[in-house]
C-alpha cells in the first residue's frame, strides 16, 4: 500500500496527455519539489479528467481517472496554485461531491 500523508490540489489545469516527466515537472514548478508521501492533483479545463502523482520515498506513481458523466468539483476562489486536501476531501473530490464544504467527521455544511 502506498503511504499518503499529504494531498495538494493544483488549481491549474494540466494537458491530460502529460506523462510522468511532464507531470513531474509540473509538480516543481508549483509546488517547488516532489515531497515524500505526498500526492498531487491535476485536472484537464473540462474538469472531466484527473491525474494524480504520488511520490512514495522510492519513485514516482501516476494514476488518471475520467468520468464518464460530469465533473470533478474543482474550480473556487483560491489563492495561490495549490490547496492541501485531508483524506475525506480527497474521497468526497474522487466521487464528484462538495469536498470544499466537508467539516469536521466529514459532514457537509453549507459555505
């Protein structure tokens, strides 16, 4: 099992096409450098797509996931390239929930 201690959203769109190198490379320009444990989050401008680099302290995993209907949740007022997600948040994104409306034991409130 891969060890994830921290997850980042990028708010930026990537090129779906983009491979490990180019999502890699993404990553430090954001993010400043591929952390140990730490998964990164990208999405296409359709929001239709997603990729997901996990650096797991020995190399580099990339995983994509596309739905077939709808969109991830992605787009708010943020500023800055990135934003942390704990576990609930990453699992309610996964899904197409409200993930920036999850409280506490993960309930969903109303911003």
């Amino acid at each position: 099992m891969i060890r994830i201690e921290r997850i980042w959203l990028a708010t930026e769109p990537l090129d779906m096409r983009a491979g490990t190198e180019t999502a890699l490379a993404r990553v430090v320009q954001v993010f400043g450098a591929a952390q140990p444990h730490c998964a990164y989050l990208f999405t296409n401008k359709r929001a239709n797509r997603m990729k997901v680099l996990v650096h797991d302290g020995f190399g580099i995993w990339l995983a994509a996931r596309r739905l077939n209907r709808g969109r991830f949740i992605w787009q708010g007022n943020w500023q800055g390239q990135q934003v942390e997600l704990n576990p609930e948040q990453l699992q309610a994104l996964v899904v197409g929930l409200p993930w920036q409306r999850l409280g506490p034991d993960a309930e969903i409130r109303l911003l």
